[in-house]
C-alpha cells in the first residue's frame, strides 16, 4: 500500500515522471491485466475466449474508479483494458475509436502501458495505415502524436530496425514534429549508422592537436590507448558544450574510457580553442577544421545538427553509440559503467 504522501518515481523511456499525492496504488490494475495477459499469450484455445473475462475486469475497475477523484487509476484501466482487448482481437474497432477520440480528450499520463498500447496498435496496422492520410488536416494533433510515438517504438524494435518493408512509415515518422524536436536521438533508435562507413569516414578525417601537428583519429587513439573512447564534439561558443565538459570533469569517468574532445570552432578562433580547452583541462583535446570536403561528408553523415554531440566508440572505432547521452542526463553515467554490456542496451 502506498500512503497519502508518496512520491513515486517512474522511469519511462530514458525519462523520469513523478506523481505526488494521488494515492496511486496501481499494483492491483497491474497484476490483475498482467495475469490475464499471461493466459491470452499462453493458451492454445481461441483467444475470444478470454473477451468475457478481459469485459467483466474492465467493468469492475471501470465502476470502483469511476471518480474525478481517481482519474489516473481510471485512465490506467482504459489504456490496460484497449491493449489486451488488441492482443485477443488485434484489428478492433473499439480500439482505432479509443485512440482517435477518448485517448485524445482525456489526461492520460505518460507510462509504460501507454507505449505498449501504442506500439502494440502500430504493429497490428503498420501495414495497413495510409500514412499520406494521417496529418493534422484529418486527425487530430494529439492523434497525430500518438501514432508518431507508437511508429517510432514499432520502428526502433531490434525485429524492425532497418527494416525498408516500412520505408513508407518511416518516411512519415521522419516528417512529424516529434522526429523534427528529436531527430538525432530517434535515427539511431530506427536506422543506425553504418558502421564500417562510420569506421572509413572517421579514418579519413584529420585533426589538429593544440601545438597545430596533424593527427588521424587512429594516431589519436595510440597515443591514449584504452578499451573505449567517448569523442565530444564542441566549441568555444557554445553554452551547453562548456557546461557538459564542467559536468564529466566532475564524475568519475570509468578507467576504460577517455574523452576525446572535437572543437568545431572556426579556423579564425582557433586561438579561442586553444585558450578554453587548457581552462576546461581537457587532456585529449583537437580542432577540426569544418570546411573540409572529409570533416563536411562526416558530419552530414552522422547527421550532427547541433552541439555538443556525443559518440561512443570502442578501441577499434566501432560505433557503439551514435548519439551518445549528454553529461547532464542521468543515464550518462550508469551507460558508461556499463559500458561492457552495450550490446544488450
């Protein structure tokens, strides 16, 4: 039981939302629609058969919650219920009717049932959807929304990656306001960088060390060999690029990683460079000069449209990540000690 004044943290998706004072005691919806959702995936009989059952469940939360007092709880059984209502009858139409109008009207709060229930409904209609149709000339805005974060957790499964099956719905992903405010970190998560171009393109790049000698980025790394390298792309003119080199300056960075910083700056602030990368006591710090038809055909591939930029390599300039965490974030840390496991992230 959770008492009047608690305070529950809920990490969804790399992000934290907290709920204060609710009474938001959701353990009996969840092991309840768990249970149910265990027999409908396990049995062998026509899973219509469980309708009955699922139906009577909904109703009995559907009453005890019925309270502007209890609308959270209430909301988490609407969104439990449509989604294993889409597990025993997946192309449903009181399910397309919950998204494009109740779940747009109503506060449904951000979790992980909520993800599933979209992706789950993507997936069963991923082939079906006329994506030229959905804007927000025919649907609504908050539909829209949706629809965009289920395509991008259906495109981001590891089954679907890469996938050009669903060109057509990447494509429309890739057109919505969700990807224009998070673009580098959903194109690693629905179509990775190549690797042995990322390998080849890095590899042909030249970087210059504060006494100006020319270095490859394989002569960087025997100069400071370890097993991984976190490269942090940065200028003298940028706000947040200086705060994440204070942050890391500050942690206690794992033994098998070091920071290779990049300074984009221009040629004629070099001097610039110079002066604020010995302030910021960046041990593995070069310049790149960004007119280069090389340095140009690397950062229009990897896609960098802002700074500062992070990406995770191992010794062999491997990609691991390409759009790394930011220091500030609190999975910054955790992903480095973990870095070991990466191919699991």
């Amino acid at each position: 039981m959770i008492s009047d004044d608690s305070i529950i943290n809920l990490k969804y998706n790399s992000r934290t939302y907290r709920f204060e004072n609710h009474k938001l005691n959701i353990d009996s919806i969840n092991n309840t629609y768990s249970a149910i959702k265990t027999k409908i995936l396990r049995s062998k009989k026509n899973k219509i058969f469980y309708k009955n059952e699922l139906d009577t469940l909904y109703a009995y939360y559907r009453n005890k919650f019925n309270d502007r007092k209890e609308f959270l709880k209430f909301n988490l059984n609407e969104l439990y219920y449509y989604d294993r209502l889409q597990l025993i009858d997946p192309l449903n139409d009181k399910v397309d009717d919950f998204l494009k109008n109740e779940l747009n009207t109503n506060n449904y709060i951000a979790s992980s049932i909520l993800y599933d229930f979209l992706n789950r409904y993507i997936e069963n209609r991923i082939t079906t959807i006329d994506f030229d149709k959905i804007d927000t000339l025919n649907f609504s805005k908050s539909y829209v929304e949706f629809v965009s974060l289920g395509v991008f957790a259906f495109l981001r499964n590891e089954e679907n990656k890469g996938y050009n099956k669903f060109l057509n719905a990447k494509n429309w992903l890739r057109g919505t306001k969700m990807y224009e405010e998070n673009k580098e970190a959903i194109e690693k998560e629905i179509e990775p960088l190549d690797n042995e171009n990322f390998k080849k393109k890095l590899a042909e790049l030249t970087f210059s060390d504060t006494k100006n000698k020319q270095l490859s980025f394989s002569q960087i790394t025997k100069q400071s060999p370890t097993q991984y390298f976190l490269i942090d792309f940065w200028a003298t003119w940028c706000a947040p690029c200086i705060q994440g080199v204070k942050t890391m300056n500050k942690m206690q960075l794992p033994k098998n990683i070091k920071v290779i910083s990049i300074s984009v700056d221009k040629e004629k602030d070099k001097q610039k460079w110079k002066t604020k990368t010995k302030e910021l006591e960046q041990s593995l710090s070069y310049w790149i000069d960004e007119t280069d038809s090389d340095t140009k055909e690397f950062i229009k591939f990897i896609e960098m449209q802002s700074i500062p930029r992070y990406i995770l390599i191992d010794k062999d300039m491997n990609l691991i990540d390409q759009a790394f965490y930011h220091p500030q974030e609190p999975q910054f840390l955790s992903k480095l000690q973990d870095v070991k496991n990466h191919e699991y992230w």
